[in-house]
C-alpha cells in the first residue's frame, strides 16, 4: 500500500510539472471570411480546443466543423452538408511547431512575432501551412493570434458551379486564442 502511494505521488508530480509547460483553451476563436460582390460569409467557431508547449514549442487545435455559426441558418446548413460534409469529416485538425520560438520570453510581459508551421486536416486531407502570427504574455496567460488564407479547393471542397459567383476562391481564416495554464 506504501508503494502504491509513493508511485501514485512520483506520477502526480510528474504531471504536474508536465503541466506547467503547456498551456491550453478549450474555448479558442476561429472564424472564416468570404468575401464577393455577390456576398459575404463569415462564420465563427469559439469551441476550439487547443494546447501550447512552451517547453517544445509546439501547438495542436481541434475543432469540430459544426460548432461554426452562420448569420443565416441556410449558410450553415449547406457549409455543414454540402461543402464540409460535416457528418463525414467532423474535426479540422492542426498540429506545428513554432519557428524561433526560443525568443518568446513566457516570464515577462510582451509581444513576440512568431512564424508557425505545420500540418492542417480538413475535410479528410492534410496541407502543409506556413503563417505569421503573434504572441502576447501578459499576467500568466498566453495570447495567441494569427491571419492566413486557404483555398477551399486544396482541401478537396467542391463549390457547385451555380454558387461559385457567391464562394471566393479563397479564404480568410482568423485565430484568436486566450491560453491558460494546463491543469
């Protein structure tokens, strides 16, 4: 019984100063933006799951396609049914590393240009993305952001010649992530 709770202990330890390299959301922001003289979509996704290493300098997301909302019902049922095929592929998935990232300083207050590179899954296919982004450390939280376009097409989305003229061929896409602590 002794042993047992010594190795219980050792673990626990071990997790948790695991723990305090890694920093997480599970309520991250991402949102898309279409833009055509025809029309403009955008969605917003805030149940994005996500974690940082600051030790390894690494970063995974996953999102689940049908938490993006719409401003009209009709746009999310199509993006859900006909585009993303939701039902089918129900996670967008990242995992990267930042470059550089050995100058971001986590024990002082700032602002830091990172580059973060790495592979994205969407819609049963993965791309290689490369993007800028920035980091803020401000009072024991970790600020992330980053902008970068996609093309629906790469992904193997196929937008139906009759609304082509409403889809841009390409996308904005926005991260704004709030990371805290792993506990």
């Amino acid at each position: 019984m002794k042993k047992a709770i010594i190795i219980i202990l050792i673990f626990g330890l071990y997790a948790v100063s695991n723990g305090q390299d890694k920093y997480m959301s599970k309520t991250g922001h991402v949102s898309f933006y279409s833009k055509t003289p025809m029309e403009v979509i955008e969605a917003h996704n805030n149940q994005v799951a996500t974690v940082i290493n600051i030790k390894e300098g690494t970063i995974a997301f996953n999102l689940i396609q049908k938490a993006f909302k719409f401003e009209r019902a009709l746009m999310e049922e199509h993006f859900n049914e006909n585009y993303m095929e939701s039902s089918k592929f129900p996670k967008c998935t990242f995992s990267g590393k930042f470059k550089d990232f050995d100058l971001v300083n986590f024990k002082n207050t700032g602002s830091y240009k990172v580059v973060i590179e790495g592979d994205m899954n969407m819609h049963g296919v993965t791309k290689h993305i490369k993007t800028n982004g920035t980091i803020d450390v401000k009072n024991g939280k970790i600020y992330g952001k980053s902008k970068f376009n996609i093309k629906p097409e790469d992904y193997g989305i196929q937008i139906p010649g009759i609304v082509k003229d409403k889809i841009a061929s390409t996308m904005e896409i926005s991260v704004d992530i709030t990371y805290v602590p792993f506990k």
